[in-house]
C-alpha cells in the first residue's frame, strides 16, 4: 500500500520505526514503543506545527488510517470528541 496524492510540501513518506522522529520537521518528538505489527508500515509525517483545515492522501489499497497526536494538542482531541 502506498500513499499518493498528498502535497509534498505537507508531508513525506517513511517507515515506521522506534526510535524515529515523529514530525518531518524537527527532532523534538520520538516516536517509541511502536507495536511490532505496526513496524515496518508506511507512514506520512507532517510538520509539528500542521495549520491547515484538512489533509488528503490516496490509497492504494484499503487500508486503516491510524492518525497520531501530541497529548498536548487540546484543539484535535476536542474536535473528534
């Protein structure tokens, strides 16, 4: 499955690991104790500081999307509430 069709200057692709940064622009966040099903997967990371109102990406395939957050960011976790 590969993703497709999203803005490169909004996000890049990679391979899911421990150890790695979570954002595609600074070093601060990493991500770990990633479940081993999940290691080796496709991901697309984003800058930190993400402005605007959505993101869109294809798939290739079906596919679940799993969408990761910074505990601290209050204005997502009140949104999907």
């Amino acid at each position: 499955m590969k993703p497709t069709g999203f803005d490169e200057e909004d996000a890049e692709l990679d391979i899911m690991q421990d150890g790695d940064t979570a954002f595609k622009d600074t070093d601060l966040f990493i991500i770990e104790d990633i479940p081993v099903k999940l290691q080796g997967l496709t991901m697309l990371k984003v800058e930190e500081k993400f402005t605007e109102d959505f993101f869109t990406f294809d798939v290739s395939a079906d596919a679940v999307v799993f969408v990761a957050i910074v505990k601290t960011d209050v204005s997502f976790i009140q949104y999907m509430k």
